[in-house]
C-alpha cells in the first residue's frame, strides 16, 4: 500500500483539484514512484516479493557481510527505521544454526538510523565474512510516514504527471519557438529531501 494518497497528490495539482477521475491512475503513478525512491534509498526487497522494493513497513530477512568497519560493534542495516527484530544469525560458516544465535537484549536498537549496536558490557559479537549475518527484521515507514518524506514523493509525482505528453522528447514547438523541457530524472529538490533517508550503504 502506497504511503501517499491519491487526494494528498491531488494538491500538488490544482489543475485536477477535487476531481477524482484520474484517481487510479494517480495511485499507479504514486506506487511506481515510492518503488523508485524505494530503490534510491538502497532497500531490497522484503521476503514478499523477490523483484520491487517498497517503503512500506515489511518484513526482511537479509544476509549482511558484517559490522561497520569503523566500529564492530554497529551493523549498519540498509533499511531505516526500524520497528523490530525477529532474529540475529552471527555464522560465518553460515550455517545459521540455533548456536550462531545472538541474544538481543545484548544490542541496543537505533530505530531511526537502522543501526544495532552491541552493549559494551557483554561478550556478544559481530562476525566478518560474506553473509556472515542473517537477520529477521521489521523495517520500513507506516502509514504516518515524515512530512518531507511525503512531500518528496508528491514533487516527483507531479513533475511526471504534467510531463506524461513530452516523454522521450527533449524540446517541443511552441507558437513557432522551440523550448527547451527540463529533465524527466529525480529533480534536484527531491533529492535532497531524499538523502537524510538514505543509509552509510549508499553513496551519497
């Protein structure tokens, strides 16, 4: 489910106003663009589809090459924020037995940078190696996601919403002249609302 609304988009185009006959279109427009955000931010897939990345709050199980460089004892999680752990596998045998399981009252949680952090009074560690980690986790926005997160999908929203009748063309005719049209990419503005949502596992 799409967190932003077709009556919430409407506002960013008065040209519809109240209207609401192009409200299942606008809600395609609205899922392909959260997809696409989705995919900026660097989320994979939840467990329920193996193709679309969403915002939506979902359920992951993910394999983790392990902690932070800097710090062992942060992994970093490409999915922020988070609601809950399930289960933590530190296996770099990766056989995800019951022995390799971590005990999670021995990690503290920053739910908001998607961060588990291990307690510096206990022995609980992070292993190293490829697919080192296998973690079970709820993660993603509900449906009272931030402000500027919904205001950056509505941007975009809009923007490919007015330009659906110049895609694939660079200029059109205008009583004679030629104007020049702006870039169908991720606007600037967009952007940069994005990035504060984005994890250490993409390149800023």
């Amino acid at each position: 489910m799409a967190l932003v609304s077709a009556s919430v988009l409407r506002e960013y185009l008065p040209e519809i106003g109240s209207s609401t006959g192009a409200d299942s279109e606008l809600t395609s427009l609205i899922e392909r663009v959260e997809t696409s955000i989705a995919r900026y931010l660097g989320f994979p897939p939840p467990i329920t589809t193996t193709e679309n990345p969403t915002l939506d709050q979902s359920t992951y199980t993910l394999y983790l090459d392990g902690p932070m460089y800097t710090d062992r004892s942060v992994l970093q999680l490409p999915v922020k924020p988070i609601a809950s752990i399930t289960s933590i596998h530190s296996d770099p045998d990766r056989k995800y037995e019951s022995s390799s399981l971590l005990t999670l009252s021995n990690i503290d949680i920053d739910n908001v940078n998607g961060k588990l952090i291990i307690k510096p009074t206990t022995s609980t560690t992070f292993d190293r190696g490829f697919r080192a980690i296998k973690i079970t986790f709820v993660g993603g926005f509900t449906d009272s996601p931030p402000l500027d997160l919904i205001h950056a999908i509505c941007v975009w929203c809009s923007q490919l919403h007015r330009q659906k009748q110049t895609q694939g063309k660079d200029q059109i005719s205008v009583q004679g002249a030629s104007v020049r049209l702006s870039l169908k990419s991720m606007p600037r503005e967009v952007r940069e609302l994005l990035n504060r949502f984005r994890t250490s596992f993409m390149v800023l």
